[in-house]
C-alpha cells in the first residue's frame, strides 16, 4: 500500500491566498513525511463551489507545488472534461507533466452541473462529451502525426499538440468513480486509476471495486492495487486525544449535499451528523495508532485490497499543528505496518 492527500479544500476562508497557502503547506509536508500521492480538488465557480476561496484550477496549483517539493506526484481531482476543450486539457496536460519533471498525474471526471450559466449549455449529453473528450486527449498523446477529427461534439482538422507530454507512452491517468457502473468500467477499459471519494461506506466501496475489476484491459489488468481511495484518517496519541481534537469539527457541506446521508442513524436526520458521531462510523479512522492501523487493515480485508490511500486534507479539522502531529504518527506508526499490504 502508498499513502497520500486528498486535498479536497474546504476551509471557508475569506481571502484565497489563506487557503491555498494552507493547502500547500500540507502538500509540501506530505512530500517531507515521504506520502507518494496529492490529489488536489479542482471546484470551478462556474460549476457549483461559490466560496471566495476555491480553487478552479488545481494544474496552476501543482505546478507551483512540483518546485517546493522533491518527490510527491500530484493531480487534479478532477478536471471536469465537458467544460473545456479537449486539446487544451490535453496541451495543459503535457506542459505540467514537463513542468513537473514527469510528476503529474493527470484525473478526469464528469464534473458536477449542468453548465448553464457562465460556460452556457453543453452541446451534448456530458457523458457522451466526457468519453470522446478522453478518446480526443488520447489521441493528441499519442498521433505522430497531425490528425483530422470528426466527433459527436468536436470536430477539425490538422490537429496536435505541442509539446507532446513527457512521460511515455502516455501520462497516467486518474478518474473519479462514483457509483454509476459506466465511469467505472470506462477507467478499467482505458486502463486509468479508479478515484474513490471518501464518502461512500465500506459497502458501497467494495461493490465499485468488484465493478472495476469486471472490466476488460489486456494491457492494464483492472486490477484492486491501482484504486486510490480517500478516506478520513486522524491518529493521536490516544483514542480520547484524537476525539477531543475533532468532537467540534464542522463536516461542511458533503452533510448539506446529502453525500453522508447513508451515515443518518435510524429515524435521525442530517443533523445527526456531527464529527462526534462519524468519528465512530464506517470509513472513519480516528483514534490511536493501534486503533487507526486496525481500522484501516479491517477496512483493507473488507473491500479486498487497493492499493493508494489518500487521507482526506484541504479542511480544518484540527488545527495545523495537531494535522501535522497526526500525519508525523500516521506515517511513523501506521503506515510501516499498512506498507507490506
């Protein structure tokens, strides 16, 4: 197992420049504690995220972090593919994976919304968008030559990109999977790395996996070690230190959109959704390093492996000290153990 970040920023702050500075210290923290991945949310204000400091372009952001760090890999989570043409996403593409010295991952996904509004109506279906738009940038990876294409939604002539992308044969390619079965069998058809929110249970998780594994890729066997999965992660030096730093946590809106609904005790309501009572829930792991490490292993045996955990970061629960302290314990205590999995 590899361990990582998903920055999946939300802290509500005013100015922007605050959080990003935030979200960067934590990357560049991640990358001193030797954590392998950074997935960084990208929330356009043209889609649904209306706070003052979201970040709509995660690439600009990668970039800046690839020259404070030395060894982290890091990518959008995710660049919603409907909203932008193909071939720019395909030359940003290639220019950050230049940038980065070969550690940029790329990461797709539908995005949320319909696009009415600033990027006005989508000329198509955003599914049927989303999978020529991916056929398109595979295709400017890869062409010797220019290429003439005649799409559903894209059409020209003589295209290419410029530069071509460093890593070969082509960069890898994360997509965010959520429950629909489609996403999930396109990452093992065109052999990309399943993203896996951290809100879905433990059985819902296990079923998208089972689902991924039944594609077909003779060349990238979909197989459970390429599956990133984010999950909610803090270790202190105790069960009781870890819930007194969290008991107060505002969970934001993942409650307000319904995400966490399945987490409502019976004949409860979302209001029932405090930290307090996650933190005892599935796809939680707060406590102690033996209680974290015993979690995420049991975890690990139920869903039948993967291979990237990515702890959910970009949010303020706890503060930066006591982030740091959790990650330091995860990393020298937890992970050693999780490692030989």
């Amino acid at each position: 197992m590899e361990f990582g970040l998903f920055s999946n920023g939300e802290r509500g702050n005013a100015i922007a420049q605050a959080t990003y500075d935030e979200d960067m210290a934590e990357v560049v923290y991640a990358d001193a504690l030797g954590m392998d991945e950074a997935w960084i949310s990208e929330h356009g204000t043209f889609l649904t995220w209306e706070k003052p400091d979201t970040l709509p372009c995660a690439d600009l952001f990668i970039c800046k972090a690839s020259a404070l760090t030395e060894n982290i890999r890091m990518g959008p989570a995710i660049r919603p593919l409907p909203f932008f043409h193909p071939v720019q996403v395909a030359t940003d593409v290639a220019v950050c994976d230049h940038l980065t010295g070969g550690r940029y991952l790329a990461g797709f996904g539908l995005g949320i919304g319909t696009g009415n509004g600033q990027r006005g109506v989508l000329p198509g279906d955003r599914r049927v968008m989303m999978e020529e738009a991916i056929d398109l940038i595979l295709k400017c990876w890869t062409s010797p030559e220019p290429f003439d294409w005649e799409g559903e939604i894209w059409q020209g002539k003589n295209w290419h990109i410029l530069p071509q992308p460093l890593t070969k044969p082509r960069p890898e390619v994360g997509i965010a999977c959520s429950r629909s079965e489609g996403t999930l069998e396109l990452a093992a058809r065109k052999g990309f790395l399943p993203l896996l929110s951290w809100t879905p249970s433990t059985g819902q998780i296990k079923q998208m996996l089972e689902i991924y594994r039944g594609g077909e890729n003779e060349d990238i066997p979909p197989d459970n070690h390429r599956a990133r999965i984010a999950r909610v992660v803090y270790v202190a030096e105790s069960d009781a230190r870890a819930n007194e730093d969290l008991a107060n946590v505002d969970l934001g809106s993942p409650v307000q959109s319904g995400r966490l609904d399945h987490f409502v005790p019976e004949n409860g309501t979302r209001a029932d959704l405090t930290m307090a009572h996650l933190m005892n829930s599935d796809g939680f792991f707060v406590g102690s390093p033996d209680t974290v490490y015993d979690g995420l292993r049991n975890f690990y045996d139920e869903v039948g492996g993967f291979g990237t955990l990515l702890m959910v970061a970009g949010r303020d629960w706890g503060n930066w000290e006591q982030r740091k302290r959790s990650w330091t314990l995860f990393m020298e205590e937890v992970a050693p153990r999780l490692a030989t999995l």
